[in-house]
C-alpha cells in the first residue's frame, strides 16, 4: 500500500469513528430531554432487544474486522462478511446505534438511531467506493456489481479456510464498540434523574 493511499484510508477511518462518535452524542441528547411513552413492561422489553442489538453489533464489527483489517485498499475482500455485504463494519455498527437507542423505551428513538447512522454511513461508503474503485480497478467495480451495499443477501456468503488479522487493527476495533455498552450506565443514570426531577423532560415519544 502507498503512502499516499495509507493516509487516504486512515482518514476514512478516522472518519468512521467521528461519525460514530457523532451519532452516538445524538442518540443522548434525545434522551437526556426525552422520555418514553411505552408502558413499563414494553420499556424493558425494548431495553431487551436493544442489548441484543449491541451484542450483535459489536460481534459482526470484529467478525468483519478479522477479514479487513488492514486490507481494505489492497485487495478486494470478498468473503466471510464482505461476501454477503459491502459495508459490514458499516451494517453491524447500525444495528448497534438501534440498540443504543433502544435504551430509550422509544420505538422512535430506536428508528432515528438507526437512521441517522444509516444516512451518515451511506455517505461515507459513496466517497469510499469512489476511491476504492481509482485503487483497486476492475475486480473492484465487479464486486461491487454483485454485493449489495449495506443490507446483507445470505445468499452469497462464501468463507475461507483461513485469515489472518492484525491484532491492533482488532483491539482497536473491539475499544471503539466497547463506547455502544458505556452508554448504558449512563442512559440508567439519566432515567433516574427523570424520575428524581433534577432532568427536565422537553418532549416524550412512543
């Protein structure tokens, strides 16, 4: 890989983790002046299903980081995750946000989670096709031909025997989604100052 190329991918990269950041800010805001209008019983069911979410975007990140890490400007990656998806890392941290954003009790707050990171990371993927297409030619545009680009087809997932990965690419990876579960004590923490009167409650959403 150049050294021109390493930065460009370092500054997408760098760009993926303050969108997250970004989304991830939002997501408070709405509740720190939001309260839910679901019963209890539906509050934590959501709450339920949002932890599930986590622990499934937090997996599949690291699951497409073991086939990408490092790689993503010097060859086209097309198997485990990358064969039934073009954007994993991308898929997997949206369904995180929805989680983050399940914490709520809000079936609103989870659906805007989960767009708000839809949208960011859509544009994000466009400026990164457009480069990877200028680096990787061809076989490049021929992936992208076959592989969706941010809802799976399970149909066209294909593995191989092995890969490799580099651990600090991993741990890197592993930190960053890690953030998804911090906001939990911090979402309760907010609830109990609803509750308490010390937060106002500008608005309240289903």
């Amino acid at each position: 890989m150049s050294g021109e190329t390493a930065k460009a991918m370092a500054a997408y990269q760098a760009m993926r983790r303050y969108v997250l950041a970004f989304l991830i800010g939002v997501i408070c805001f709405l509740l720190i002046f939001s309260s839910s209008l679901q019963s209890e019983m539906m509050h934590e069911l959501l709450e339920a299903y949002g932890l599930a979410l986590i622990l499934v975007g937090i997996g599949g990140r690291l699951w497409s980081t073991l086939y990408i890490g490092g790689r993503k400007s010097a060859e086209v990656v097309s198997t485990g995750p990358y064969s039934v998806v073009r954007n994993p890392l991308y898929f997997f941290s949206t369904l995180a946000a929805a989680g983050v954003g399940a914490q709520t009790g809000s079936f609103a707050i989870t659906a805007l989670a989960a767009a708000f990171c839809m949208i960011a990371f859509y544009v994000v993927a466009l400026r990164e096709e457009r480069h990877l297409k200028a680096v990787l030619g061809e076989p490049y545009r021929a992936y992208l031909e076959r592989v969706p680009r941010f809802f799976p087809d399970p149909r066209l997932f294909k593995d191989r025997d092995e890969v490799t990965f580099r651990p600090r690419i991993f741990n890197r990876t592993l930190v960053d989604g890690l953030a998804f579960f911090a906001a939990l004590p911090f979402f309760e923490l907010i609830e109990r100052g609803q509750e308490m009167g010390l937060i106002s409650v500008l608005f309240r959403l289903y």
